[in-house]
C-alpha cells in the first residue's frame, strides 16, 4: 500500500556530516534530560525518548547533558557525561531511538554563570565576572582562567566520546539561550581582554575549540550540530551580524546548525527562546533563513514549528534545511507519523500556552517542575497504560474540552457512549475565546477533538438536549460524566443591567463598540482587550481591581501579555487597584486606591471577572449512576489543562471504577 503523504520535501532524507542520514526533515527538540540525581536515565525518560522516535521525527535530542559539572550544574537533577556511569541507561535510551529508524543527539551543556552554586562548592564560573542571579543578584560569577577554560573545552570533546560509547550519532552543542558558549559570545557577559574577548574571533574562539576537540576525539563520521541563538534579543547581547559570523567560522567545523533564539539573561527575550502565542507559528525562522545563506551545512530552525503545511512551504523555499520541534511534540508527539501517513487532520497543535515552561522556568520560579504539563494532550508525561476494555454506558454530559476528552477517553475502553450537549455544537466556553487569531490553534484542538469523535462508532451526540436528573434516571446508565463546564460572573454594580453590557463569553455573537471597557484584567480580559485593540483598532481600557493583570496566566505568557500592552500604550490602558462602581451611559465610574474616582467613556463593557462553575445543576445530576464524577470547569473553574486531564482520564478510567 502506498503511502499518502502530502509533504514529500518534509519526509525527504536529510543528509549531512560524513554519511549521516535523517530519513526526513523533523528533529526533537532538547526539552530536558530526564534525569536521575546520578547523572542517569530515569527509566521514563527512557520511555519519553523512544516514544519521540516512535512519533516520527527523524532525529531525537536527548539532554540537557552537563559535560563538566564540577564547574557547571543547573539544577542537580541533571544528565551527566562526565561520569561513564551514564552509559548503560544512555544505551538503552539511543537503543529506543534506534528500534524506530531515529538517529540519537545528546545536547551538551556548560551553564556557566547560570550554575547553581548549591552543586558547584560554592562557586559560579563565567567568562567575566559581575553577578549571576542566584542570591537575588548578589551571588559573584569568578571568572574562569585559561587553565579551567581548557578543561571545559576537554570536557566537551570527552562527553562528545562518552555519547559516542552510548550509542549517540551526534551532538548537539548548547552555543545559545545563555549557557556559558554564548556568554562568550556577548558582550554583555563577557568583558574579557584576552584571546576570548572583544573580537568577534575572540568570542568565538571557544565555540571553535570545542568543535576541533570533538572532531578529533569522535571522528569524522560523528556528527556535530551546534544549537546557536540567532540573536540574543538583549541589549548588548550578540547580535545576528555576530552569529552569521560564528556560523561561518564554524561552518567547515561542524555538520549542522540549529538556529534558536534568544537569552535567559532576559525574561523578555524568552518570549522568543518559548515563542508566545502572539509571534505566530515559525517566529524564529527569519534569523536560520538570513544564517543558510552564509554556509554549506544544514540549517535547522526552531521556534513555533509545528503545521506541517507551513513546513513544507519553507522547505519548498530552500530557507531552511529542517526544523526542530519542541513543544509541538509535548501536544502531539505523532505529529511526524501523522504527517507522512495523511492523518494531518489529527494534528493537534501546540496553542503556545507556555503551561509547560512556565512551571520549569528557574530563576524566575522557585521551584521547577522537572517535567511539562500540556493544555491539549493528557498524556504528556504519564506513561501511557492501555485502557481496560469493557461495555459499560457512560453517559457523558457537556461537549466542553472536558466532555469530549471524557467521551474519548470511555471510549477507548470500548464503551458505549452518548455524549449530550445543550447547544448544537462542541467547544464549550472554548467557542467564545477563540476568536482572536492568536487562539486559532484552540479552535483546532476543538475540531480534532470533533473529528476523532464523529470517528468512533461507539460514540452517539446528542447535540441541542438537555439533561435533566429525569434524563438520566430514563436512560439508566452505568455511569455518567457531568462536565457541564462554568458560567461567567456577573458583578452586581448599578448599571450592570443596561445594554452595553455583555459578558466576556458574549464577545464573539454580541460585538464590541469603539470604545471598550474590561471589567476584570484576568487572562481572558488581557487576551480579548490585546485582541481588540490590536487587531479591531479598538480603544481598550482594562480595570483590574488588584495591583496586577493576568496573574492568572503562566509565567512566560503573562510577561508575553505584558509586553503586547507595552506595544500598544495609545489604544490599550491598564487601571490597577481599581474597581468600576456605577455604569452609565457615556462610561463607567472607576474608583481607584485612594478613593479618587473618575469616568471612562466607553461604549461597551465587557465584564470579565471570572467564571463559577455550574455547582448547583452538576449537583443535581451527580449520583444518579453507579460512577459518577463532575469534571473540569463544573468541579473548578481553571485552566484547559486541567479541564482536558480531568475530563479524560475520568472517561479513561470509567471501567476500573466500576470494579
Ligand atoms: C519544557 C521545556 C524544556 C526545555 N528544555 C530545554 C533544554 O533542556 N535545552 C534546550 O536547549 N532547550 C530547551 N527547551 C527549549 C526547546 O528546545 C525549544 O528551543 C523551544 O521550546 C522553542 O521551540 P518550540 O516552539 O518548538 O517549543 C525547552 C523547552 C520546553 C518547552
């Protein structure tokens, strides 16, 4: 049977280095080591590693990976190739990648001035010295000598030789986002007046060293791939001019370059390291395209990659070489295999909703979670179980996120399902905040989530009905699913009845007038006010009765909300530590800390405030069958992560509880 892919240029061999082979153009991109405080696999990084292979991407990074950890250790839990002890789990890991046609990378990293003096006897190394940002700012980075700099480049070629004992085909060289390579090469880091500072050479001069040192310990047949950022996105930092010549100098060095972007020495350049929502898919692919045109190797890109479509038109361009993916696989990690077998439509893209850094995200959280969660996909690092069969009816209530990922979880397990939902269509509270472009790959999930659904014949819709406690008791079914989400808040002030009035579930069927009040600078009101200021020119003022907005958002898409009213300062205002006391008609009465209160003329108000679950109707519905959960925003309103995972796995999970 031939294969009916729509991406011959993105399922086309890669060649590169001294006879490797990528059978096509997708790479994992490094997202963690998985690691043991040893320094080893832990068995379900093993499982992770081989499932991104399993998935179709034709080369797997494993890593972060210390190379020399005495003068360089992040965070402890950390993979080291400084102690052979690695080798057996690195085995069974590259054997993983192998059994699925992958190629195996490991991504070597120094952190430099961003090791954690905790693991490093006290002491931070950099290129300069200065602070780093352990001890609020205070903590001094000792800067490195000759002697050590010429351990550190040893260290990188014997971890290179250590990959090569696991079974590695490659590496991958961290030369960007901050690590200690690219506080070489910016200025802002390092301030050097020896052979590895000022020159554009001298900043180079070790990313050169180590390529040498790993070339000749490895061999030829060994690939290297340096991970660059194309800009660091900072002041003072390198710039694209300096990276384009980094590229060249290295170029006859190395066999690939993998162009990310950014620094961690910035929280605001991280918005293109983890590119937010509002930057667009493929938002780093200008900085490897300006790169390819300077050297021979392959260049890769990553940032925002995902939609095969948009892949292959890069590639029909020659603009890049292949593309790295990162969070895209944490949504979907079959991307690649659905892409090359025609099953695109079940893509589910990544919608840039920065869940899964923003919980890692040291310095700027206390504690990282040392994994991902995902807003689209529930089995993001859980080790996936089949599911028990059986032939129970589960009645599942609310084709919200929740319901339908309910209704396909029972029905993996080979239930009979009837899923109802009062309106005539699936989203749930979802339908009203996809409006604005930036929330498209949300209107996607929905519509995957619709497709798998209208798939399975064991899956009966029952759009426009309401369940009622009569309902259930008719059908009788075994058990039953109420995710019959939340409602928003309507705040009791005077003049909350008049027509100008709408809630924030209202915006997409209602409209907005020309000038536009948010009552509420939550998530929601930031992302509807950026959306109808930016893209509808409308005059936004956001009310936010405490002192911050969006302090419901993750951490990287919070400062990304941030940023977009910092580009807009004429069309969108931010009151904080106010509260809007009386509508009228010209506006809203706002009163702020001090008691001083002043009018804002608007047209519409948009009350954003929050959502509360519909407790008293999932009540009603609740215990009526043998199981019975109330899921998602029905139980508390939250974030689609939580709505997706509870949804799911209480469908997931239906035959077991039934004994
Ligand atoms: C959860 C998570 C962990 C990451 N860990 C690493 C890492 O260990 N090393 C690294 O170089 N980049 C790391 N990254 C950055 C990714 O490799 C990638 O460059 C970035 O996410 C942008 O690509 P994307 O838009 O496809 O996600 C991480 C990203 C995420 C989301």
């Amino acid at each position: 049977m031939s294969c009916k892919c729509s991406f011959p240029l993105l399922f086309s061999p890669l060649k590169f280095g001294d006879g490797l082979v990528s059978k096509n153009r997708l790479l994992s991109a490094p997202m963690g080591g998985s690691a043991n405080y040893d320094g080893s696999f832990t068995t379900e990084g093993i499982a992770k590693f081989e499932q991104l292979a399993k998935g179709g991407v034709g080369i797997v990074c494993l890593g972060e990976t210390l190379v020399h950890s005495k003068t360089g250790n992040n965070h402890g839990r950390v993979l080291r190739l400084d102690d052979p002890g690695i080798i057996p789990s690195l085995r069974r890991c590259t054997a993983g990648v192998h059994r699925h046609g992958a190629l195996a990378s490991i991504e070597l990293i120094h952190p430099g001035r961003r090791a954690d003096p905790v693991w490093t006897n006290g002491v931070t190394y950099g290129p300069s010295g200065g602070m780093c940002h352990f001890a609020d700012g205070q903590h001094p980075v000792t800067e490195l000598t000759q002697e050590l700099i010429d351990e550190i480049v040893e260290a990188f070629g014997d971890a290179a030789e250590m990959a090569k004992y696991g079974d590695c085909d490659m590496v991958t060289v961290q030369g960007g986002h901050g690590w200690l390579l690219n506080q070489f090469l910016s200025p802002n880091t390092n301030q050097r007046t020896d052979r590895y500072g000022g020159s554009i050479e001298n900043r180079s001069r070790i990313y050169i060293e180590i390529a040498e040192n790993i070339r000749k310990k490895c061999g030829k047949g060994f690939g290297i791939d340096f991970r660059l950022s194309g800009s660091d996105f900072m002041e003072n930092g390198a710039t694209l001019e300096d990276v384009i010549e980094l590229s060249k100098m290295l170029n006859d060095k190395v066999d690939m370059l993998h162009i990310s972007a950014a620094t961690f020495d910035d929280k605001r350049a991280s918005q293109r390291m983890f590119p937010n929502m509002f930057l667009g898919p493929g938002a780093n692919e200008f900085l490897a395209r300006e790169i390819k045109k300077h050297v021979t190797v392959p260049v890769v890109t990553v940032g925002s990659h995902g939609d095969p479509w948009l892949m292959e038109e890069m590639l029909s361009k020659g603009e890049v070489d292949g593309f790295a993916m990162g969070r895209q696989l944490l949504a979907d990690v079959d991307t690649p295999e659905k892409a090359r077998t025609g099953r695109e439509d079940d893509i589910i893209l990544c919608t840039r909703c920065e869940e899964c850094m923003s919980l890692n995200f040291i310095p700027y959280v206390k504690f990282a979670l040392g994994g991902a969660l995902c807003a689209v996909n529930p089995w993001n690092g859980v080790p996936k179980t089949p599911a028990a069969q059986g032939n129970l009816t589960v009645l599942v209530v609310g084709a919200g996120p929740a319901g339908m990922e309910a209704a396909l979880g029972a029905a993996e397990g080979g239930h009979r399902v009837i899923l109802c939902e009062k309106s005539d269509s699936f989203g749930g509270t979802l339908k009203a905040v996809w409006g604005p472009d930036f929330k498209a790959n949300v209107k996607r999930f929905v519509e995957v989530l619709a497709k798998r659904i209208e798939k399975k014949d064991n899956i009966e819709v029952r759009f426009n009905t309401t369940v009622t406690p009569e309902y259930i008791k008719e059908l009788d079914p075994d058990a039953v699913i109420i995710a019959i989400g939340a409602q928003p808040i309507r705040l009791d002030i005077p003049g909350a009845e008049k027509n100008k009035v709408i809630l924030s579930t209202e915006i997409l069927e209602k409209g907005l007038g020309d000038k536009v009040v948010f009552i509420g600078g939550g998530m929601a009101g930031c992302e509807e006010g950026i959306y109808a200021a930016k893209n509808q020119g409308k005059d936004v003022t956001i009310i936010e009765k405490t002192g911050a907005i969006a302090s419901n958002a993750p951490f990287v898409h919070n400062l990304a909300i941030k940023i977009e009213f910092e580009k807009l300062p004429e069309r969108l205002h931010v009151m904080t530590n106010s509260q809007v006391v009386e509508i009228r008609e010209n506006g809203v009465i706002v009163e702020n800390e001090t008691g001083a209160r002043s009018l804002v003329e608007c047209d519409t108000v948009v009350m954003c405030v929050g959502m509360k679950p519909k407790a008293e109707e999932a009540e009603s519905l609740h215990n009526l069958a043998c199981y019975s959960r109330i899921v998602g925003d029905a139980k508390k309103a939250a974030r689609m992560n939580e709505a997706v995972t509870d949804g799911y796995f209480a469908g997931y999970y239906v035959q077991e509880a039934e004994g």
